[in-house]
C-alpha cells in the first residue's frame, strides 16, 4: 500500500519573532492532512533550502514580517535551483506591501498571503498548485 | 544514472527522493532498497525514546553535534562520523496530517553536509515509530552514515518497536513524572539500554534517580549485590577490569544499563552520554550480541513483511462480494467468526 501526502516546509527566515501566523498555517495544513514540518525562528535561506532538499517537500511556506522579504525569497529561489529542486512550490505569508506582491509572483512565488487570509482558501491553494504540479511531473 | 547509484554516490538529493519513495511503500522504493540491502548493515543504530517533552530532539541534537566533532584529543584517531537523523511525529488519527517539529531544536546542525535529518510521521503505527521507519533508516546506512540515530515519537508505556530497530536504546527520563511505582512497571523502561535523566537541573532529579536505581536493582540483582556500585555507573561491570583499570570485555559479561544526568539545552553530561554509548557498541560487538540483535530485528521484518504481503494476496484472490457475503452469514451467527476465516482461505490455496 503506498500513501502519499503533500510535505510542506514552514520557516521563518528573518530576524523577527513573530511566529503566531506560521504556526496557526502549520496547523491549518495539518488539519488538512498535509505532513508539515515546522523549522522555528530566525532560519537562513541556506537553512531552509537545506531543510527542504533533506525532507523532499512539495511545498514551502515563508513567513516573513520584517520587510526584508525583497532581499529573503530571492535567495531562497536561487538555493533552490542550485539543489535542483525549481520544482518546490514556494507561498509567503506576513506583512508585505501591495506594490510588492506583483513582484514576489513574478519571481515565482506561487500565493502571498497577508493577514486576513482565511486559512481554508490557503489549503485549497495549496492543494490545487500541488495536484497542478504532479501532472506535469 | 539509477537512483540507487546516486544514492550510493552520496547525491542528498537522490537520497532525500528515495527516502520519499521508501516511505511512501511505492513499488520504486522497495526495488531501491532491495537493491541497497548489500550496503547496508554497517551503521550503529541508535534509538532514543522517552515521554514527549523530556528533551529527545535536543538530546539528539546535541549528540550528533558530539560525533561529529573532531576529537580535540589529538591521539584519537577516531574519524568523525557521518550522522543520519530519523525524527518521527505522531499523524493525526482524524486527518492524517502532522506537524512534524523536531528540526526546531536541531538547528545547530545545519549548513553540516555530514549530517542529514529527516522527519517522518508516524502515519497511523502505534509503537513508536512508523512502519517505513526501518525502510528509511536502511536506505541511510546503504548511503554511508555511520551512525543513526532514531527519534521515536513521544513514548508513553508501550511504545517498544524502537528497540527492536534500534542497536542501543536510550530511554530518556526527566525529573517530577512519575514516582517509583512508574517505574517498576513494565514497558519502556525495560528496553533501555542507557537511562537518560534529562533536564537534571530541575528539582527532583534526585527522587528520579533514585526510582530508577531501584527499579535497575531489582531487574539486575546480581551484579547489585555482589558488584561494587561506583562503576556500575559507567554500564560496565567491574569483574572485568584488569589491575590498570582496563576494561576486559568477555562473551560472559552482562549490560547493567546506566544512568546518565544530562542537560541537553546547554550540553552538560553529553560527553557521558556519548563515552557509555560507544561502550555499549564495543559491548555488543564483542559479546556477540550484535549479531543476536541484528538477527532477531532481521526476523521481526521478515515476518511482518511476510504477513503484509500474505494479506494483499489474499484480498487479491478473494471477491470482495464473496467476503460480504461471509460477513453477512458470520453477523446472523450462521457460522463463527473461526469459521469465517476458514471459508474465507479456502479459496488462497487452490
């Protein structure tokens, strides 16, 4: 019998504390049957690019609010494409101003998710671009 | 390039998608391992366990850091070690989902390409671990890592598959959980090849160390009664030490499992941990009873792979209509539920 869940990675890179946002996502994923591996405070790119290859996600979710996200998920992008994983879908949830949403999509970020979100449309994103990915694969 | 050559190769890549493949039981994964099971056998399996909060993952966080230190004496010529990390999460019984969060206090260990942690869920298995946690722990020994240490989900009583994986297994206590009743009943504490007292500068250590000598007495009266109390701290029984103090290892000696105070947030008593763990590898290497270990955990996943696989031929040979209909006649009390099962395998051995 073989089982398979989608695996998210959540992280928060950055130098801010404020994990309640990352932590109420986590147990929403949870809650939809996702495996998600909670990484804590204050990650490095390079810890989570490292974090995300051992544990083979599908998925990871950032949570940034600190406004360094311009400079954090560019780099996460190109760790990632050094381990020869492009095919992670990354989302980003915190505080991030509108006219830098646009951008953050373009570089590839799948969802950005600011406060107010309901988490239920965050599963079903989630789920969607998941399903979207394995038929390509 | 196959994926068991990249593994073999050292790719962490290959080897974080075969983990994937192995854990998800997928016909791919177990053609993978059945092709890595000639590497495999060479890493010393180490199994930590305990109740949840008494510090597992800073326990193995801070052992993995231990081994894969060099040696800052300079006359060992001990390598530093390759480390893999299994940490398994309890799943939902409702949803299935996880959080899997031992990696938050492993966070010393990144950015080391020596050390490769990954977490599992224990997906509906009740003894501690998942059923692929064997699957996973073999694929990283087939890649290289010389030690493995296995992080069970936090163990009540009877959660004891560890130390069948497992070649020691450290039970890990903390103080003010349970007085002396708690332990002398069976169950986890009798799998313990180390006792852990973690969390040693919270009150009450003493008490808990306290139960758990005595518990230890009355499981190994002997070498308690007739054995000198100081050394037995150090596992290893005194009988055996020649007139400089060395430790003569026989087929004739017995593990009297230790104790160790530790304080895995700030790293105190890992050096111990770490020295009574590779004692009780030379103990087992010496004594034989590794081969009996590897043996008896090399018969136990014959046999459940023997019963699964059994299983799915039989519903493979059996209608589902015809299975309903044994219900149905087994729920009017027609015939008994041994009855039943004879109907129902009568069909496999034609």
């Amino acid at each position: 019998m073989s089982e398979r869940r989608i695996r998210v990675l959540i992280a928060k890179p950055g130098l801010d504390g404020h994990d309640r946002g990352a932590k109420v996502v986590a147990r929403a994923l949870r809650d939809a049957g996702m495996e998600v591996i909670y990484t804590g405070l204050r990650q490095t790119p390079e810890m989570i690019a490292e974090s995300a290859l051992q544990e083979d996600v599908d998925v990871i979710g950032l949570s940034i609010l600190s406004g360094a996200h311009m400079a954090l998920v560019p780099r996460v992008f190109d760790l990632l494409k050094q381990n020869k994983q492009e095919n992670v879908k990354v989302f980003v949830g915190g505080i991030i101003p509108d006219e830098d949403v646009s951008k953050l999509l373009e570089m590839g970020v799948v969802g950005v998710y600011g406060p107010g979100t309901l988490t239920d449309d965050i599963v079903k994103d989630i789920e969607q671009k998941v399903r979207s990915r394995s038929k390509t694969n | 390039m196959s994926l068991t050559a990249s593994v073999l190769e050292g790719n962490r890549l290959a080897l974080a998608r075969l983990l994937t493949q192995v854990e998800n039981n997928t016909p791919e994964g177990r053609e993978a391992l059945s092709e890595l099971f000639p590497y495999t056998g060479k890493a010393h399996l180490i199994g930590v366990t305990g109740a949840p909060g008494t510090g597992k993952s800073s326990l193995v966080n801070q052992l993995a850091r231990f081994f894969r230190q060099q040696e800052e004496d300079t006359q060992s010529t001990d390598l530093t070690r390759r480390v893999g990390i299994v940490a398994v999460d309890p799943s939902s019984p409702f949803t299935g989902g996880a959080i899997l969060g031992d990696r938050v206090r492993m966070r010393d260990l990144a950015g080391d390409s020596g050390v490769f942690i990954r977490s599992m869920a224990s997906r509906g298995s009740l003894g501690g671990l998942a059923h692929t946690t064997g699957g996973i722990v073999q694929a990283l020994d087939a890649a290289g890592f010389e030690v493995i240490l296995i992080e069970t989900v936090g163990a009540g009583q009877a959660e004891v598959d560890i130390a069948r994986l497992a070649h020691t297994t450290l039970v890990v206590e903390a103080p003010g959980l349970g007085d002396d009743i708690q332990a002398i009943k069976a169950g986890i504490l009798e799998i313990a090849d180390i006792l852990v007292i973690n969390k040693a500068d919270r009150p009450g250590v003493e008490s808990t160390e306290r139960a758990l000598r005595s518990m230890l007495q009355l499981a190994y009266p002997v070498s308690h009664i007739f054995l000198n109390h100081e050394k037995l701290h150090h596992g290893l029984n005194p009988e055996f030490t020649n007139q400089s103090g060395e430790t003569i290892i026989t087929d004739k000696m017995i593990w009297n499992p230790p104790i160790v105070k530790t304080i895995a947030t700030e790293g105190n008593g890992v050096r111990d941990l770490a020295s009574l763990i590779s004692q009780h590898y030379e103990f087992l290497q010496k004594t034989g009873e590794w081969e009996r270990r590897e043996l008896a955990r090399l018969q136990s996943e014959l046999n459940s792979l023997l019963q699964e696989t059994l299983v799915d031929r039989w519903k493979s040979s059996i209608a589902p209509e015809e299975y309903e209909l044994v219900l149905q006649s087994l729920f009017r009390h027609d015939i008994s539920p041994w009855q039943a099962v004879e109907v129902l395998l009568s069909g496999m051995k034609k």
